[in-house]
C-alpha cells in the first residue's frame, strides 16, 4: 500500500480542534487504504494514528535524540533513528506522499525539507498536501523566493478541508500509477 507522512505538531491535546482534525485524517487515509507514517509521539502524530487505529499500518519514526519521549500508544511498527535529521530522512524517503498539519518550528522544517526536494526533482511527483490557514502566508512567502517557477502549486497544494487533502492525493496518485487500494 502507498504510505502518506504526516507532518504536525506535537504539542496539541486530545481536546483541540486540531487534534479532531487529524484524527479525521488518519481515518479518511485508512479508509482510502493508505498506510501512514508519522514522527511516532503525541499531538497530531497520535491523533492521525488513533484515527487509523487497526485499519493499515501506522509507522512511528522516532529518534534516540529525546530518549524521555515515548512513541504514542496508537502505532504498530516503530523504526528508531539516531538524528531529528536522520529521523525526518526516513519520514520523507518512506513516503508516497505528504500532509502537512499545523504545527510549529518542527512541522514548517518538514514541509520545507519536502518542498525544496520537489523543487530540485529529487523527490518526484510525491503529493504535498498542507492543510488549514496557518499554510497560507508561508507558501506565498516561499513562492516569492522559488529558483524555477512562481507556480507554487507544481510543488505543494493548499487545502482547508481533511477530505479535499485525501481526494488531491488520491487523485495525484492514480496519475501516478500509485493510487490507494479503493
């Protein structure tokens, strides 16, 4: 099954809207027939996994750097890294595709990281998806400082809704030859 990393903040709590959101995801991925990645801890990485809890595989990328962390009750297969550097590697190398939730420093290192590799073509045609409002900004800032196009659309996609988010990679998937197990 193609796998979709999830990118987003660790610190939401179960009673926020943006952990409700992920789970969402987690469920509409598990639905779609998506196996799903995530850095493995709290917040939006256990919503997105308790969200597909049972249905696909959930894989946890944690690392060895924060050795009071545990990963989340919600995962079925956990790979430990020695680097944050190391750890966001393999959550990038691992994936099909991506969605970005919100988040903070972390999460806007990882949509960079995969937004310069898709700029570069050394990532392919592997879906970008960043969901919400907190999006907006960043990607007409870093749009303005693209190297080849001003079309930022050719690297990552904006949505507001969780479902748009699984229909655009569903869609860019099959274009691909990728597409989920629906």
């Amino acid at each position: 099954m193609p796998i979709v990393t999830v990118f987003g903040s660790g610190k939401c709590l179960p009673d926020s809207l943006e952990y409700e959101s992920a789970e969402k995801i987690g469920s509409l991925l598990a639905e779609a027939g998506f196996d799903i990645a995530t850095g493995g801890y709290k917040g939006v990485m256990e919503a997105v996994c308790k969200g597909a809890k049972d249905k696909v595989r959930r894989i946890a990328i944690t690392t060895s750097v924060y050795p009071n962390k545990k990963p989340n009750d919600f995962i079925s297969e956990h790979i430990i890294k020695d680097t944050y550097l190391e750890r966001l590697a393999e959550l990038v190398n691992m994936a099909d595709a991506f969605i970005v939730l919100g988040g903070g420093t972390g999460t806007l290192l990882e949509l960079s990281t995969v937004w310069a590799l898709k700029e570069r073509n050394l990532l392919g045609n592997k879906p970008l998806v960043c969901v919400g409002d907190q999006w907006n900004e960043v990607i007409q800032t870093m749009s303005f400082y693209s190297e080849t196009v001003q079309d930022h659309t050719q690297y990552v996609f904006h949505v507001d809704d969780e479902k748009d988010a699984i229909n655009h990679i569903i869609n860019e998937l099959t274009l691909m030859g990728n597409g989920a197990a629906v």
